[in-house]
C-alpha cells in the first residue's frame, strides 16, 4: 500500500507539474535531494546513492511512460514481508512475486542487497521496483563429470551434486571459456539420484560440433538469468517491468565460461515491457537480452558482453506484433564488450542483433568504449526473420571508441524487408568501415556525425548528409549575395576555408563551384548543362574557344596550365595532338592524323632529343641523344661529330656499306685510330694517328 500511495503522489505532482490541476493539501512534491519532474519533457530524474554504486542525478523514464506501466497494478507486496529464517533472498523474492500474482507491483526492501542464486520468474504485467535494492548474482556453482557422456545422453554423472541443485535448473557443459567449447543450452534437471542427473534432452554436442563425447573431467555448471518470465517460452504476450533496481553482475566470479546465451541480467519479451532507471555493473555475459521491450534510461558499466541483444523468439513470423517496437532510449553504457566475439560467440556490438534483431529504435543514447562495434552484425541468412535488418532506427546517439559502427554484413543474397535508418548523432573514435555492402541491407538515413579516426569508405549507403571533424560538411544553401545558385552539397575545408559547392544554375545545369573561404568568389567552376557540353573554367564558354570545354566525345581546347599554350587537342577530319613548348608556336611533339606520323622536334636553335631511362625518376640515365646537328648518340653523351656513336658493344646478323670507301693514299696518309676502310681489294685500319695497316683480299 506504501507503494500506491506513491503511485498516487506522482501522478498528482505530474498534474500540479503541468497546470492540470492542484494537488490535494498535505500531498508533498518530490523531495530536492531525491528527483524532479521536468516539465519540458516530462521526465523524472532522481538521486541514487548504494555502497559501490556512483551517486549522481540520473534522468529517469518519462513520467507519463512510468505511469502507464504502473497504473494497471492493483496489488503491491512488500518483499521484505515474506523473509523468513532459513530462506534464500531470491526464495523471499519468489514467494512475493507468486503470491501477487498478474498485474501485482512487488517492492524490493530499500537499500538491501539480495544474493540470487535463482532466476526470478515474474509473472504477466507484474513490474518489480527497486528502492536502491541490489540484485547480486551469486557465485558460480559448478561440478564436474566422473565419467563420460555422449551427445545423445539424457543424463550425466557427476563428482558431486552441489548444494541448492534441483529439478527445474538449468545447466550448462563446457571445457574451457569459450561459447564453441560449450553445450548447446536448455539442459534443465529432471531429476537427481546420488551423483547421477537425468536431463529433459539429450547433452548433445558441443556448439562447434567438435566434442561428441563430453570427456570425464568436463565442467558441468548450473546458468540463470537474475530476472526473466515465467512465460518466456510460451507463444503468449507477458510483459513485465522493471524500475530502479541495481543489478550487480558479480564477473569475477562468474568467469567460468563467456557464451553468451548463458547468464544474461534480464530475459524479457513481449509488448510493452519496461526496464527503466535501473543500473547494471559487472555483467558476466549479456546484460539485456530482449525483443519488444522499451529499456529507457539505464546505466551500465563495465560488462563483458552487449547492453542489449535483440533477440526473439524463433516463431517470430507468427507472434511479431508481440516481438516489435523494441525502443533503447537515454541509457549510458560505458566499458561493454569487454570479452571478443570470438569467445562469446554472439555478442557484436553494445546493441547486438539476433533472431528478429531489426523492429527496433534506438535514440538518445550515449555508448563509450566498447570493445567490438556499435550495432552487431546485419546478415539476412536467418530467414524468415533477418537479422537486423528490418525496420530499424539509429537516431541522435553518440558512440566513442569502439572498433567499428557495424560489426559486419553477411548473409549472401536474399529478399531484405525494411530498412535501416541513421538520423544524427555521432561517432567519434569508431575505426574504418567498409560500406560496399550497406546499400543491399536497407541503409540510408539523414544525417550522420563522424569524428576522431572514423572514416566509411566505399558506402553505397544513400546518407544525405556526412560530416568528418568539420573538415567535410555536406549542407544545402545559397551562395552568399547571389541567390541564382543554390547548392544541395557544399564541402567545407577546416584549414583553408575553402569550400566546394555541387549545385545548379537557374537554368538547370549542374555546376561544381569552387570558392574562397567567403563564398562570394568563384575560384573554379565545372558547368554541365542538360544534353549539352562540358566547360571547365571561369564562365559559359563564349564561343571563341578560350575556356576550357569537352565536345562532344572528347574535345579539348584552350591552354592546361597558366601562360601560353603547351597542349592542344584540333577537332575535325584530321587529329592533331601537338605538345608545345612554352612560349612558342613550335610544337615539340604530335600526332598527325593525316598520314600517322608521330612527330618529335626539338625547334630551339640549341635543342637536342634525348631519352632517358632508370630506376632514379629524380635524375633518370640519359639512353641516347639526336643531336641539332642530327648525330645519334647511344650511351653517351659526349658529341664526336660522327653521325652515330655508340659506347660499346655492337652486334649485328650483317652489316652493308653504302659504298666501298676510299682507301688511304699511303701507310702514313691522314687518320685516327680505330678508322676502318674497306676497298675492293684490301681492308685498311688506322692503327695509331696516321698510321695504317692492310690486308689483301682474295676471290675463290
């Protein structure tokens, strides 16, 4: 009755809040050192303060969403009046939640911790309320095998049973800490005779299929959620909520094994479930794992696994409206994904997708420093029900320092339903990601914050509006003193000013508009009129061909750099493609389409044509010289006079003179070392300066 008579309170304190009417005399508003109601946006913010808990305001749930979920509550029970000698804490709790039954509000004793050891099953419409009460999840119990079991066993023997252990109980085997090392779940107790445990299915294998023989010495564990439904696998809608309880994950003595189906805070689904103002530390494995609930104004810190993970239930197709309307708003998470996917097994981002991930909103939160990624895996390989793909919103939340925004796309080929929308918010700190695929799986959105080392490359994703540290911003807007311009993309230089602007002119033509950092002065344009040319330059091409323009197929005329001409493209029957040199009228190189000829001319009275080559492009070898005088060069670049001259070798299948040389008038007449002349009847070689020596020839 304590608890209505609050209820009560607070609905008069929300009509007094909002001028609907005055409460009666002696009704008390919200006390300043505990919470206020906000009457801009009507929510509740309240003061929390327990040992190991941050004290601090915290905005809470929005009030008239709190007062829907509590209104339709008849009964409240006190929990602390069911302890009795010898219960358990969760047993006291148990016995509150049944004897309420549905629609019942069960209130926690104020500043009590409780040790569960056992899930509490609440029951349709029942909201649980914390009163700075703790649920702590005790220490892991475990045994081990005495002998083996195969995966088709129905039953195990064990060491011992531990203490507490019993029909009903779910357990779990595993042989290190990984979710692949583990046993497929919903292993529950039949019953217990001596050291030997009948189970409700077969052991089976392990989840990677790799143990088919669970050897003696295995771990054997009993697993638990601290709140879930007693009508959590039935094809019913049985909501529940649950407000201002702090959960204590106990990790450090929990660590036995991290799947992350095992040992989750709360299980909850259904239509219109509330998890609201509670705080979660020390989550060994999942926090959240729901679908159709709204979990609002949560806090969470340092948790192995997600915050959230949306999942339903495998019929989801036949019971979705139940299973839809997943809202995440306002929470705080800080430290989550602290153990690697790759032992967990499933458990991606700090809100991860499952079976029916998608049908969910998620706005207004704040997610730092997690280990994987922001939203977990999209994948359509779950059919029918898509993982997150379907129907999901990511609106004004800001993420810091995570590996990635999505954790990964898969699933191959596939019908997708719905979409995914990203509307504000921002990620700062959150790595590379590659989009090529975001456009298959329904990405799109309006607007999109990235900061610190966060880049997206190659999205195909249609994201109206990115900015990057302020150095990119893609904005609408009209250019400054001259309205015939409206642009639809402007990018914005941090460091310069400078600012590109996509748009168009009154007249339809798309421009590409370059400015300085006033955006009065054009620096650059590039004009696509409908149907028509390309112009590159200042202006509309005035007919004299002194812009720069593309007709037609490809067509360029008018100078590529500042001064006179240095390259030019001639339209018309014959192509010309000449180099020019700069200043001149003389081209050094063209391509003459009239008869094919490929022209190299060096027209300074100095000029030489000479080819290099080498590994060094800074200085590169000089290969060979024609010189001005029209002598070839080859492997050097001192000029003799000759008119070829090579340093080295020199080979040949043959070799054809001209016509036969004149030989030397006589062994001392005129000539150079090395100098050969060949005659009809002898060879003569100058053996040294004036010099020579012959030899016969002869017939045969």
């Amino acid at each position: 009755m304590k608890h209505l008579k609050l209820l009560i309170l607070f609905i008069l304190v929300n009509a007094y809040a909002f001028g609907q009417g005055n409460p009666p005399s002696g009704t008390k508003q919200l006390s300043t050192n505990q919470g206020y109601i906000n009457p801009v946006d009507s929510t509740i913010w309240w003061r929390i303060s327990a040992t190991g808990v941050p004290s601090f305001y915290y905005q809470g749930v929005r009030f008239n969403e709190m007062r829907d979920s509590l209104k339709k509550f008849s009964t409240s029970v006190n929990v602390e009046s069911f302890r009795k000698p010898g219960l358990t804490d969760d047993k006291i709790i148990q016995d509150a939640i049944d004897y309420g039954g549905k629609g019942s509000l069960i209130v926690l004793g104020s500043n009590i911790v409780y040790n569960i050891v056992n899930s509490l099953l609440l029951d349709s419409n029942q909201a649980l309320i914390g009163k700075k009460s703790v649920l702590k999840r005790g220490n892991s119990i475990f045994t081990t095998l005495s002998s083996s079991a195969g995966a088709s066993s129905n039953s195990i023997t064990v060491t011992s049973v531990p203490n507490g252990w019993k029909p009903g109980d779910q357990l779990q085997l595993y042989t290190d800490t990984t979710a692949s090392k583990s046993s497929s779940l919903n292993l529950r107790i039949l019953s217990i005779a001596g050291n030997v445990i009948s189970l409700s299915r077969p052991v089976n294998s392990s989840v990677d299929g790799t143990i088919t023989v669970w050897p003696m010495g295995a771990y054997v564990r009993k697993i638990y959620s601290l709140i879930s439904s007693k009508h959590l696998l039935d094809s019913v809608n049985a909501p529940f909520s649950v407000h201002g309880v702090i959960f204590q994950g106990n990790k450090e003595n929990n660590n036995q094994n991290y799947y992350w189906y095992a040992n989750p805070a709360v299980v909850i689904r259904g239509f219109q479930s509330v998890i609201s103002n509670c705080y979660f530390f020390d989550s060994p494995n999942e926090t959240i794992v729901s679908q159709g609930a709204h979990v609002i104004g949560n806090f969470a810190y340092n948790i192995n696994g997600s915050f959230v993970h949306i999942s339903g239930q495998a019929d989801i197709e036949t019971h979705a409206f139940e299973q839809e309307n997943m809202y995440i708003q306002n929470n705080y998470v800080n430290n989550s994904n602290i153990i690697s996917t790759l032992i967990t097994g499933h458990s991606e981002g700090v809100i991860t997708n499952s079976f029916n991930g998608g049908n969910a909103t998620i706005t207004g939160n704040r997610f730092f420093n997690g280990g994987e990624a922001v939203l977990g895996a999209f994948s359509t390989s779950s059919l029918p029900a898509h993982i997150g793909v379907g129907r999901l919103v990511y609106a004004d939340n800001y993420a810091e320092n995570f590996d990635q925004i999505i954790y990964e796309f898969s699933g191959g080929s596939g019908s997708i339903e719905g979409s995914v929308t990203f509307n504000g918010g921002e990620f700062n700190n959150c790595g590379i990601n590659d989009w090529s695929s975001a456009a298959y799986y329904g990405i799109s959105g309006q607007s999109m914050k990235l900061s610190g080392n966060t880049t997206i490359v190659n999205s195909s994703a249609p994201i109206t509006y990115i900015s990057k540290d302020d150095n990119i911003v893609l904005n609408k807007l009209t250019k400054s003193g001259n309205p015939t311009e409206t642009f639809s993309f402007v990018a914005t230089g941090k460091s310069s000013g400078n600012i590109v602007a996509l748009g168009a002119d009154l007249a339809g033509n798309p421009v590409m508009q370059g400015y300085d950092s006033t955006f009065t002065t054009p620096k650059q344009t590039f004009i696509n009129p409908y149907g028509g040319n390309v112009w590159f330059g200042d202006g509309i091409d005035d007919g004299t061909g002194s812009k720069y323009q593309f007709f037609g197929s490809l067509s360029l005329s008018g100078r590529l750099s500042q001064g006179t001409r240095v390259l030019s493209f001639y339209p018309g029957n014959v192509s010309n493609i000449s180099l020019y040199e700069s200043g001149s009228t003389k081209y050094g190189f063209g391509v003459h389409g009239n008869d094919g000829s490929l022209d190299i001319s060096a027209n300074q009275d100095e000029g030489n044509i000479r080819f290099f080559s080498g590994s060094d492009n800074t200085s590169p070898t000089v290969r060979a010289i024609i010189t001005r005088y029209g002598n070839l060069l080859i492997n050097t670049t001192t000029e003799s006079g000759d008119k070829l001259q090579v340093n080295g070798s020199t080979i040949s299948a043959q070799y054809k003179l001209s016509s036969l040389n004149t030989a030397p008038s006589s062994a001392s007449d005129t000539g150079v070392a090395g100098e050969i002349r060949i005659t009809s009847t002898h060879i003569y070689v100058c053996t040294a300066t004036n010099t020579w020596v012959r030899s016969a020839l002869s017939t045969w």
